[in-house]
C-alpha cells in the first residue's frame, strides 16, 4: 500500500522563500511540488585531507612496535612524541575521535585519545601559526603549568596577529620550554588576561626540545597537575 503526504502537511514556498528567489522558483516548477534535499555534511577533521587515516594508521604502528617488545621510551623517540601519550595509544581502548572546538574541554578529550598533537596542529593552523619541528621538539601531554614560570617571547608576532582570543577564555596556552626557560609560542595577549585576572595557573601543551626532555621530565613534567 502506498502512503501519500497529506497536502496540509506540505509548506507554502511563499511562506519561506523570499519573494524574488519564489519569483526565480516559480519559472522552473509552478504549480508542482517539489523535494528540496538537505546540504551536504561537512566533512569532519581529517576525513578531506586524509590525515585521519594516516594518524590512525601511526596509531597502528606504534602499538604493533610495542607489542613486538619496544619500550614506551624507544616509541616516543621514534615517533616523538610525550611517553604519556604513547601511553596512552598502546593501553588505551579504541580510539574514538573527539569534535573539535579551540577549549580547554577538546584539548583534554584529545588528550585522553592521545591525540592531543592534532589538537595543537589544529589550534595552531588556525591562527596561521606553524607546528614546531617534530624532529627537534617533543610534545607534552596538556598540562597544568604555573603561569611564573612562562615568559612572552619578544619578538612573538601572533600576539599582534592572531585571532581575539577574548570568547575562549579556556583556551589552552602552546609553550615551548628550551634553554630551561618556558616561552609562549602564541597567545601572548591570553597569557596577559590570565595573570590580570590573578590566575595562578593554566592548562598548556609544552613544546620542549628534545636535548632538554630528561631534564624537563624530571625537574618539572612530574610536578604538573594533569
């Protein structure tokens, strides 16, 4: 048996198009009733440039490696990037990919999957910002840092450059620790904010050179609140 829509449950085009887009309506369908199907998803992160595929396919790699007897320290030099987060691929359950959103929430939902480095990637690629070398720079896991201890860079543009970052007071600071001093890579004016509002501490992903992780890991990655 056939259903048929019933007529009062069709909407009137003059009651929800503009009169001239009606006008250009009525030249091709008068009298008719016509389906007009819905936009297009828009594709979520990764899926148009493929980089979901390649990250799942690392994240593949990386807990083949361990199950083959490499250890969290060896993968993270491999790959580098923070023990915590390689951690986090090889024991975690299957990763589910977080939405983004320039927060504090998404940092740690990406965090947690151990994706936090796409977060970064996104957030920085957002304010025209470059990914630091992966080859000289690991990442941390996103943190909980003294605001003392981060200086802004002097001669850091995006302060002057970037986006207002004033709607996302959550957002999270991107560090780069090297020399044994912390500098904000952007976000000069959040940092400002912050301690105007006498915040003692933030959430920040820490950049840190790859000669000083030991060192890092030892006198300041441990103390961090998570």
């Amino acid at each position: 048996m056939i259903n048929f829509m019933e007529v009062n449950d069709l909407e009137n085009a003059k009651d929800i198009l503009p009169e001239s887009l009606l006008a250009e309506v009525q030249k091709y369908a008068e009298g008719k009733a016509i389906y007009i199907p819905k936009r297009n998803k828009a594709k979520g992160w990764g899926e148009a440039s493929g980089y979901r595929e390649k990250l799942s396919k690392r994240n593949t790699m990386i807990c083949t490696r361990y199950s083959a007897g490499a250890s969290i320290m060896e993968i993270a030099e491999e790959y580098f990037l923070s023990p915590e987060t390689v951690k986090k691929i090889v024991y975690g359950r299957k990763i589910s990919l977080p939405e983004y959103s320039p927060s504090v929430y998404s940092a740690e939902q990406y965090s947690n999957a151990g994706l936090g480095e796409e977060w970064v990637r996104i957030y920085l690629a957002s304010q025209n910002e470059e990914m630091p070398d992966s080859t000289e720079y690991f990442l941390s896991e996103l943190v909980k840092i003294p605001l003392r201890l981060i200086e802004a860079e002097a001669d850091n543009a995006a302060g002057q450059n970037s986006k207002d970052n004033s709607g996302f007071p959550d957002v999270p600071l991107i560090v780069r620790f090297t020399g044994h001093r912390f500098r904000v890579l952007c976000l000069r004016e959040q940092l400002e904010a912050l301690r105007k509002e006498k915040k003692n501490s933030h959430y920040a992903f820490v950049f840190v050179n790859n000669g000083k992780y030991s060192y890092y890991l030892n006198n300041f990655g441990k103390q961090f609140q998570r």
